[in-house]
C-alpha cells in the first residue's frame, strides 16, 4: 500500500507537520526542556520493548520509570555500533515492529581498515514510513531559514543512492509514491559515483536553485566549472554534508559556482539533520528532535565548549530506538547556551563538526589531534591565493609517516606557485606541527582514491590506531 494513502501515516505526519515545523522558535527554554523530558520518557518505554535495549537496561539495573527526564538520561547505558549489529535484525526492534511495513537503512562503513584494527563495520536500523517522513519536517525547517520554498525552489541533490542507503530508501518510499500526488518537477536526484561530465549535463539542463552534495563531489563539479563546463548551472546555495568542509574545498567551490556553501549534519542513525549551518555559519541544533551529549575517552561527559564524542539520541520514530548512541564517532563541541545572531532561537554547537574521532591524527609523542585540526593545507593554500589544487588527501600511514596527495590541475600547473613551492611550504608547516621525527611526504598523484560505499573519499584518513576507541 502506498504509505501516502494510508491515513495511519499522513494524519500524524500532518498533524507533525503542522506542529513541528517551527516548534522550537515558539518554545522557550521551561518549555523545551519539559517537551523533551516527555519525549525521551517516551522513547525509552518504547526502547524497553526492544530486546537489545531491554537487556542493556536489565544490565545496568535500570527501569524506564527511573527516567524522569533529561537530567536522568546518564542512568541509561550507552549504546554502540556492535550492540546495534550484534542484535541485529530482531534483537533492535520490538517484537511488534512488522517489517514488512518498515525499511532497512545502512550506513556506508568503510573499505578502509581503520580505528582498533577493526574496520568500521557498516550498521543497519530500521525505520518506517512515518519516521521518514518525520524526519523530512526537520528539512523543511532548515529550507525555511535558507528561504526555500519546497514546491518553488528546484533542488538537485547528487547523493548516495545504492540499495540500504537513506538517500535511496527515502527516494523509493516517499519521493516516488508522492509523485502520485505532486510532481517533483523541481526535485533532480543523481548517484554521487555517476561521472562528473554527466551530473554536470543533467543540472545545466535542471538549473537548480539548490544542490545537495559532499565536498568532494562539489570539488570535482567546481573544478569542470573552471574550464568552462556548466555555465548555466547558477544555483543560489550549495548545501553540503556527508564530510568534513575544510576552507580551501570552501573557497575553491565557491568562487567557481558564484555563491555560498553551508554545512548540513546528519548520519543514517538520525534519520535526519541533526543540526544545519546558518548564514552566519553557526550550527543550529534541532535540540527538540534529538538530545546532543558530548564525551571525553573514559565516557563521562565534557563540560559545554570542550570538543567531546558525539552521543546521540533520537527522540522521534519507530524501528530502531536510537538512545545515548556512541556509533556516530564524530567530535563536537556543545555550545555554552549562546544563541546564534541569525535570530532562530535554536541551540548552537560551540564549533563546527571536526570530523570522525577514527581519522585522529596520533603523533609519537602521544598527542592526538582530532582531523579538522589538522588541516593546514587549506591554511597554506589559501595564503598562496591559488586553486591549483583540484583535490588533496592527507593519510597517516604510520605514527611517523603521513603522505600528503595533491591532485593538480594540469591547465594551472605552469603557473605560480610551482609544485615544489607548494610541497615545500606544505611540509615545512606539517614538520612544525609534528616534529622532525615525522616523516611528511607531499606527492602528487593523478586522482584521489574514492571509497567504494558510493561517497567520495574523506580528505583525511588515519591508519594508526588510539587507545579506547569505541565505535
Ligand atoms: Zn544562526
């Protein structure tokens, strides 16, 4: 059945709709706090239902009637990537959940092996109808503050579109049986891993207003755009998410498409954006749809404006319960309670994002440096004033050997500064950095190695492992 029909799904997704859109600019702190008390009280009797959860309740000699509210959330155990594959496919849903009626939903996981020696193992959850449609409200949000208007604004959204992915589960569950009813003809999807000539064809024939992607595929569009290709492609916002931004990627792809860029925060756990950057470049959080937890290596929480372990909790949705989650892996930054100048009331993070705690720069003296610190490439280019870069990637090989790869471009590679320059100035910084017993080898190479999950490879990888490392 189409779940559009089924008014089990629409008149709760409306009534959602209609509520939540703008729920947290009317709510003030009292009200937010005591809506969110209510809803994880909520998701934790749901949890309670779910064998894994039950049993790691049991464990830790909890009970649902323990959580009161937010300010007991610490009792609850922390759930990681193994729990959520271990129990995996019955143990992570109530035995009510009918998965005929719900979708399963992959994270990418990676080829590379990476953190404990482990690999980072993809995770599946399950989801339905109702929460994707759910969490498409909190898009509208974020399009909202961007002034978009989802029936006007023509997005194209070049993503990850194999089978179990989000991007894929939400096309053929809700985008295709909508069309029965609307016609998404300023809807443009396309598969990341498509040749780059060919995404380039299609926007200039869809002229988006919008375009969704990572960095590295707007990278690669930015750097056909320099030649002269997609003229007519002149979208108004490029919304980016799915990696780390780093600020030469930044400039290099919005010089070449003429307009901003803004980070979007999500991960297939979520089912949703998890924050969204403003205009001013703040990270608002959709506080009333997830709580945000931060902490340190030994799992106990860091105080607002240290950089901690993202612990998630959904506090929405049915499949799989998402509650003190550890699996995401990224570093955050929660925010001292400061608002954002923009005018949305929403909390804000007190940094960007900076990027997966596995790809931790370690070095021999024992110092760990989370990636986005570790990104004076962008610095140096940007000083050079050059975009001779088409692509870099930096890989810790060994606690003593990282290779930085430049990909360059040919047309530019007479022009000032010479590769050598550059390398020299790139090595010189990274030596300051590191050490002199660090090995920095600056190496021009033909292309980046993409991963083979369907997303472009991350500009910074790490092969060395760290002590207390959960995923
Ligand atoms: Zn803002």
């Amino acid at each position: 059945m189409n779940p559009l029909v089924n008014p089990n799904i629409m008149l709760p997704f409306i009534k959602s709709y209609l509520i939540e859109r703008n729920r947290i600019e009317r709510m003030n702190e009292g009200q937010l706090k005591r809506y969110k008390d209510k809803l994880l009280r909520r998701m934790v009797q749901y949890a309670y239902t779910v064998p894994l959860y039950r049993r790691k309740y049991k464990e830790a000699g909890v009970h649902p009637e323990d959580i009161k509210g937010i300010e007991d959330i610490y009792k609850l155990p922390f759930i990681s990537r193994q729990d959520l594959n271990k129990d995996f496919p019955d143990g992570i849903i109530p035995p009510s959940f009918n998965k005929n009626d719900g979708y399963i939903i992959c994270t990418g996981g990676t080829t590379t092996k990476y953190c404990c020696n482990s690999g980072a193992q993809p995770v599946c959850i399950y989801t339905d109808a109702l929460s994707l449609l759910k969490g498409s409200i909190i898009t509208f949000r974020s399009n909202k503050a961007f002034g978009f208007n989802w029936r006007k604004t023509k997005f194209a959204h070049i993503g990850n579109f194999n089978p179990f992915k989000y991007d894929k589960v939400f096309e053929k569950n809700i985008i295709s049986p909508a069309r029965r009813f609307f016609s998404f003809k300023n809807y443009l999807s396309m598969q990341a891993s498509n040749k780059t000539m060919e995404i380039i064809k299609k926007l200039e024939n869809f002229k988006p207003d919008v375009i969704i992607s990572y960095p590295a595929i707007f990278q690669d569009i930015a750097y056909l755009k320099r030649k002269g290709y997609g003229r007519e492609i002149k979208p108004r916002i490029l919304l980016v998410g799915g990696a780390m931004l780093d600020e030469y990627t930044r400039s290099y792809v919005e010089d070449a498409f003429g307009c901003k860029m803004y980070n979007t925060y999500a991960s297939c756990e979520s089912g949703a954006e998890i924050a969204f950057e403003c205009k001013y470049r703040n990270w608002h959080i959709h506080d009333d749809f997830f709580h945000i937890e931060a902490i340190d290596e030994d799992m106990k929480p860091v105080a607002p404006g240290e950089r901690g372990r993202i612990v998630l909790t959904k506090l929405w949705g049915r499949g799989t319960p998402i509650i003190r989650y550890t699996g995401m892996n990224d570093w955050i930054t929660l925010g001292n309670g400061e608002k954002c100048s923009c005018g949305l009331k929403s909390p804000i993070f007190g940094r960007p994002v900076e990027g997966k705690i596995s790809f931790n720069i370690v070095l021999p003296d024992g110092q760990i440096i989370p990636p986005s610190r570790f990104l004076f490439i962008s610095e140096i280019l940007l000083n050079l004033g050059t975009f001779k870069v088409k692509r870099f990637q930096i890989i810790q090989k060994k606690i003593d050997e990282i290779d930085i790869l430049l990909v360059i471009d040919r047309d530019l590679k007479e022009d000032k500064p010479s590769f050598d320059e550059m390398a020299k100035r790139i090595k010189e910084r990274y030596l300051k950095e590191t050490g002199p017993e660090v090995e920095i080898n600056v190496i021009e190479v033909e292309e980046i190695k993409e991963e083979i999950s369907g997303k472009p490879a991350p500009i910074l990888i790490s092969y060395v492992n760290q002590d207390k490392c959960v995923i």
